[in-house]
C-alpha cells in the first residue's frame, strides 16, 4: 500500500523544491547562497528568501571562537624537548573565502595555526620564551595572522596553554617514550 502511493509523497517534495522558502539569518551568523551553482552572495543577518530548485546555501558562526591546537613535541633553537600546546581566538571576517575558499575552516586553522606556532616555538630558546610570555604570544599571534591571511578569518589571539620540557624517544616514528611533565595553563 506505501508503495503505491509513495509517487505522491514524490511529487510532493518536488512541489516544494520549487516554492520559495524563507531563512533566517541570526545576528551572530553571516550566510553564503549559491545561485544556480555559481554566482556567489553573501547573506547578511535577517531574512533571505531563496528558491531550493536553484539554489543552495550554508550559514556560518562568525563571531568569537576559539580553536585548541593540540600538543605536539618539538625542539627549540637551544636544542631544549618541549611539549607545546596552544589556543587560537579568531573571528570570521569574510564569510564568503571562509566558505568558498576552504571545505572544514576549524581543521584548516588547526593545522595551519599549529605550523606556524611550532615554528617560532623552533625559533625560540627556551628562555626566550619563559622570560616574556606575552611578547611571544604577541609573535605567536603575528605569524598565525600570516598563514591564515586571506581565508576569511581574523586572528584575535594565539597563546600556549601548553609548555614544558619532556624527554622523548621516538622508534620507528611510531612510538614515543619518555617523561612528560606539563605546565597547563593561560
């Protein structure tokens, strides 16, 4: 019996394909329509009417977010272990690169974000980086800015929530054993 009047149920939905329909926008949000698959247009907050049959579209946050960066084991210039973990604070600024230009912004800015904070980590005694916390964050910052300019976000603030040095053996590249002792914290 379902399958029988399963076509209604069909042409039903393909009706509704070609009703508009309305979205709404909040203000923390900024969306992106693509019409007919490749006119691109930025949807400011509020209400947005769009026809389904031609048209498709993605919201995004984009105020205010924080991405953890996870802890990695480098070497710094004095030739010191270190573990190093950090947060990243960040904000959309273009919605329309922050869509069109990159497929999972949150894993993009992690991996781009943890290369560049591991580079200036390499660049760095350890003492460097002891004796004046805020004026590497502030380099931290600086160079994450750099790798992630042009795909739509603005980098607030970059810091390490993780840093200490460790004694770590790598066999193979595949397992690691050692001492770890961590400092955690802002």
């Amino acid at each position: 019996m379902d399958k029988a009047f399963g076509w209604i149920g069909e042409i039903f939905q393909t009706l509704l394909r070609v009703v508009p329909w309305l979205v709404i926008v909040p203000a923390t949000h900024r969306g992106v329509a693509f019409v007919r698959g490749f006119k691109v247009k930025e949807w400011p907050p509020g209400l947005h009417w769009y026809w389904p049959v031609v048209t498709t579209y993605k919201l995004m946050t984009v105020v205010r977010q924080t991405q953890r960066i996870q802890s990695k084991v480098i070497m710094t210039k004095d030739l010191k272990t270190v573990t190093v973990g950090a947060l990243v604070t960040y904000e959309v600024d273009d919605v329309v690169s922050a869509i069109a230009k990159v497929a999972d912004l949150p894993s993009d800015i992690m991996e781009r974000s943890q290369g560049a904070i591991l580079s200036v980590v390499a660049e760095s005694t350890v003492e460097e980086i002891q004796n004046n916390r805020t004026l590497f964050n502030q380099q931290l910052t600086e160079r994450v800015g750099n790798v992630l300019n042009g795909y739509g976000v603005q980098i607030l603030q970059a810091q390490l929530t993780e840093f200490a040095p460790c004694r770590a053996l790598a066999i193979n590249g595949n397992v690691a054993v050692g001492s770890y002792t961590l400092w955690t914290g802002f």
